[in-house]
C-alpha cells in the first residue's frame, strides 16, 4: 500500500511501548539507489545493514533521477528503485522518462522534501510505490523497502523470539517453554516452540510430547520445506501451543552451515503468528545468525561472574547488530541458592546498563517436579508466583497485554437466553 509522506521515525525510549511496530524482514531482492545528499546515502547504507534488508543486494550510486535514467539506457532494473529528488517538476519529468527505460514489474520509492498531498497524487499515478519525506534515517529505509513486499490483504508475518542461555545449565530451555506457554495461553497468540538443540533438546520432555520427526527432518531437508511439510512436522501441545521438537539422538553429528535454519525459519514465519527459538548455548554461525535475524531476544543469566561477563558480552554484540531494534531482554533466574555467593540484581543492571525483566527465585522442588512429569509450572501450581513472571516475559516480548476473560455475573444465563430468542 502507498503511504504518503511519512516523516522520519522519532527516537523510542529504551522501555518498550504497549504496541510496537513489526517490520517484515524482505524477501531477496535487488535494490539500488540514487541519492543527491551524502546524509540520505549514508541512511540507505545503514539500512543495508539491517537484519530485515539482510537477503536484499542493495547498490547505492550518486546523481540522483538522472544518474538512474542513464544507467537504465543499457542495463536492465532490479527489483526496487529508490530514487531521491529535491525538486517537483524536475522530479515528474524525470519519472516520465524513467518509464521509458524501466522494466515492468520494477517498485519505485521516491525520498523528496515537499510534503503536499497533490504531488502525492500525481506520483501515485506515475505508479510510483512509495514516497518518502526527507529527511530519512536507516528505519525509514528499511519500513518503506519492506512494506512493499508485505501485502497488507496478508496474514502479518510471524515474530521470532530468540531464548538463549548466558551459561550452560542456567535453565534457558525451562524459561522459553514456560514463556512460550503463557504466550500461546494467557495471551492468545497461536505459537510454536522450536528447539534447536537437536542432539539434547529438552522441549519434547518439557511439553510430554514424543513425535516421530521434528526439526532434524527439515533442516536435512532443505529443499522440501514448504508450509505443508512444516505442518506435517508439527506437534500439537495445546489449542494454541506446537512443537517443532529435537530428535535428541546421536546418531548422526550435527553439524550446520550459516544459513541451514533459513528456510524453517522463513517458512515459520508464513504461518505462525508468534515462533520462539529455544537457542542452545553454543557460539557458531548459524546461532549468531538465529540470534541476531530475531525480531526479540532474550537472554537467561544466573546470578554469577561468569554469566555477568557472557550476558555483557551477548548484550554488546546484539546491541551493535541490531541497531534498529530494540536492545536484548535478560532475566535472572535460579536466584538465591542456599550457601551461594551471588552478584545482585543491581550490580548486574549496572553492569549491562539495562535492568532484567524479571529475577525468578530458586526453587528447585517445584521446578524439578514440572522438568520429571513433562509438564510447565502452571499446570504443577496454578498460582506460583513465576508464573505471573513467566506472563511479564512474554508481554515484554510480545508486546501484548494478557487476554482478559470476561467475568460472568448472576444475570448472565438470563441475558444468553435473551439473546438466544
């Protein structure tokens, strides 16, 4: 959908708002751009560093319309133009002979500085895709080059969120599936749970499901992942709640390139509104890659020096990766083990310069009675107090507030019969 004129996005708070904007990561496509200010450049730059312009062949060009209109003469048009103007009538005759050597199929983005509705319109005409208002920052980019590939008439593209330990053993796999339990229940969202961790995953154990195939059976088959391969796969837990679970055999090593959860991930994406990774704690490409592709992160610390400098040291690297998103979440868990030293929550939030969602107490009775029995701590206690942190999480990540059940009063099966006549 054409929008007009939008103005450069103002500088968010570092505190998240209820309901925050969803960017759809775009699909691999080539972009090239014809900039007359070395500001404008720059932003398109950035923007190409985006994780959400991470499959897109971006080219920046200086000279503006003109510089277009040559290189057009003997070469044919990629994917998307983005072609910034400053004028108006300069910018129409331009585009006019533009078309003349633009082929068909080609989206135009026009980043001008006159924000009037008629122009607009005479832009809208030309076939023109989108119109930006100058001046532009890296996110202007990127929403415009994304949003042209998001039909509006679609299903929203399925946020991903990454869960991935500070530490080995500091309960990373526990927190995501508990988490992912309130997204799917108290927050209504249909969700998945994927568990990476193919040779000692733990989600099938958690949720009490033993599938015959899980993720293993696409990421070794690359080339039959579709929609219908994935649902195949899929393991149902609860009306709202699948599982894509780890096979968790050795019986073959489990080595990955870069891009092998590519084409899950993607396809996950299509059909689900809300995906959590379960990340295991391992560094290698395609882990940086899971971590820093997702739309949120969540990193699960303990209370100690060595899970202080890695969740630093995560929390920096995300952070500068992913300039145009929200910095990572942390949360502490398995707090105040008896007879253990440990760094409180405020020196770890001066540490990192960010406080944790939340710090979840160690209580190792109800938590291992949940891990033997294949079950999530809601259903062991209905009223344990992580649970309602489990449920402050998932809003955080989501950025939904939980689903209010609506309360039925004395009069309520008068008022059914009523509406039933």
């Amino acid at each position: 959908m054409i929008s007009y004129a939008r103005q450069t996005q103002e500088e968010q708070p570092e505190a998240p708002t209820p309901v925050e904007e969803h960017i759809a990561p775009s699909p691999r496509v080539s972009v090239q751009a014809f900039c007359e200010t070395v500001e404008t450049a720059a932003a398109v730059q950035s923007a190409g560093e985006d994780r959400r312009l991470g499959k897109a062949h971006l080219k920046i060009q200086m000279g503006g319309m003109a510089a277009a209109i040559e290189a057009y003469r003997s070469a044919p048009t990629p994917n998307v133009i983005v072609l910034e103007s400053d004028g108006r009538n300069d910018l129409l005759t331009g585009l006019d002979h533009l078309a003349t050597v633009c082929d068909a199929g080609t989206r135009v983005v026009v980043i001008g500085r006159i924000n009037d509705v008629t122009l607009y319109r005479e832009l809208v005409r030309r076939g023109v895709s989108d119109y930006v208002l100058a001046p532009v920052g890296a996110i202007d980019v990127v929403r415009s080059i994304c949003n042209l590939f998001s039909a509006p008439e679609a299903k929203a593209v399925g946020r991903i969120i990454a869960v991935v330990g500070a530490k080995g053993g500091v309960g990373a796999s526990t927190i995501s599936h508990n988490v992912a339990w309130a997204i799917a229940r108290d927050l209504a969202m249909d969700s998945v749970v994927a568990d990476l961790d193919l040779a000692f995953g733990t989600a099938g154990l958690d949720y009490n499901q033993d599938p015959p195939q899980g993720i293993a059976d696409a990421v070794f088959s690359p080339d039959r992942v579709d929609t219908a391969f994935i649902d195949r796969l899929l393991s149902k837990c609860t009306d709202h709640l699948s599982l894509l679970a780890a096979p968790a055999t050795l019986d073959r090593v489990y080595d990955f390139g870069t891009d092998a959860f590519d084409a899950v991930f993607d396809t996950l994406r299509s059909t689900m509104p809300c995906i959590v990774l379960d990340v295991p704690h391992q560094w290698s490409g395609w882990t940086k890659r899971a971590l820093i592709g997702a739309d949120d992160i969540l990193i699960v610390a303990a209370p100690d020096l060595a899970n202080l400098r890695n969740t630093k040291n995560l929390f920096d690297l995300l952070k500068a990766a992913r300039p145009n998103d929200r910095p990572p979440l942390y949360c502490l868990n398995q707090v105040g083990v008896p007879k253990r030293p440990e760094i409180a929550a405020a020196e770890f939030a001066k540490a990192i310069e960010s406080q944790p969602v939340v710090s979840i107490p160690f209580e190792p009775q109800i938590f291992g009675s949940a891990a033997n029995n294949g079950q999530m701590i809601a259903e062991i206690s209905a009223n344990h107090k992580s649970i309602e942190m489990f449920l402050q999480i998932a809003q955080r990540l989501t950025g939904r507030s939980e689903t209010k059940k609506q309360k039925s009063s004395l009069l309520s099966p008068l008022i059914d019969k009523l509406r039933g006549k």
